[in-house]
C-alpha cells in the first residue's frame, strides 16, 4: 500500500470517529480546489503516445435533494508530451482544458465519509500544439473532443463547512490529429483516468 493511500486512509479514520454527521440539504453548494493528473490510456494510437498532465482544479456541486447533485469541473491547462511509439522519441506537445459536466449520487452514511458516483458529458478543447525533433517545422492540430465521462469520489468532513475530497475519473477524449506537411492524420484514443485530491467547502 503506497504512503498517498495510507494518508488518505488515515484521515477517513481521523474524521468519521472524531466528528458527528452532517447531512447535505438541498440548496447547498460545494466548492473544491486542489490537484488533479490526467493519466492517458497506454495505447493512444499506433504511431503516437501522449504522457500524463498535472494542473490545479476546481469544481462546484450544486444539491437539487440531499442525494442528487450536479457538478461543473474546470481546470488550469494540462500540459501533455506527445511521443513516438516506435522509439519514445518526443515530437510535439500539446495543452488541454477538459470541462466536464456531471450528474452525481451521493450516498447517504451517516458519518463524515461521504462517498458518491456521476456520469455525465465532456468537452475538451486542445491549443498550443507545438512540434520537436523528427516533425520540427511541422504544424500539429487536435480536434477537440466531446464525450462521456463517470467518477467515483468521497468527501471526509473535518468541520461543518470545511471537507477533503479524492475522485476518480474516466473520460471518453478521443481526437484527430493533423499535420498537413507530411501529410498525415491519425486517430488518437487518450481515453484518461483523472485522479484529484482537494480541499473543499460547503454553502
């Protein structure tokens, strides 16, 4: 067991025995900021692999019942090395913000483990594309992509309005990329796991 899993453990422990319940109401607001890394599928394309991407997110959740929310999650751009799968070599790299839009249930527990599942849609739109190594001077463009998106995530309270979070993610990304000199176009299937800790705070 690693010691990110352990911590996270320890504080789920820490605040469902040292703190009483407090139910989510309708009407009430979450907001979470902290860390999130998009982590690409292994096998993007035949000819390209793009690595993983680590940047600041937040998201906010709105209660419409004390089970049933819905959340808007947004990001500071992700930055991803796109790499050849023949040898590894780096040839271009690109930037990415993947708001995502999600339906959630969150589990009623009667403790401060509050764990919840959503489903919903995403957009992801590229930009900054840039070239190195074999395809320097080429121009690199990626469609931007929509698709469906579910999670898994719980929250530990530490006060009334003050919460951890971790979350996981799948997202379906899957785009076109073009470089007109060569020519060549190719599908990429990024299809990511995004896994977040954050710190939060309810309305």
């Amino acid at each position: 067991m690693s010691k990110f899993t352990k911590l996270i453990l320890s504080i789920a422990a820490l605040t469902v025995i040292a703190l009483p319940a407090q139910a989510y109401e309708k009407g009430d607001w979450l907001v979470r900021v902290g860390a999130g890394m998009v982590d690409p599928k292994s096998d993007n394309s035949p000819i390209a692999s793009v690595d993983s991407g680590t940047s600041l997110i937040v998201n906010g959740t709105y209660f419409f019942t004390p089970n049933i929310g819905f959340e808007v999650l947004a990001a500071w751009p992700f930055s991803h090395d796109i790499e050849l799968v023949a040898d590894g070599t780096k040839v271009g790299e690109t930037k990415h913000l993947p708001p995502t839009f999600s339906l959630q249930y969150h589990f009623t527990t009667n403790t401060n483990f509050r764990p919840y599942a959503g489903v919903g849609l995403n957009y992801t739109t590229f930009f900054d594309e840039e070239t190195t190594g074999a395809l320097a001077g080429t121009s690199l463009s990626l469609d931007d992509s929509f698709g469906l998106a579910a999670q898994v995530g719980a929250d530990f309270d530490v006060s009334d309005n003050l919460f951890l979070n971790v979350d996981i993610r799948w997202i379906n990304i899957e785009t076109e990329a073009d470089i007109p000199e060569v020519p060549l176009s190719f599908d990429v299937e990024i299809d990511p796991m995004v896994y977040s800790i954050a710190v939060g705070w309810k309305f």
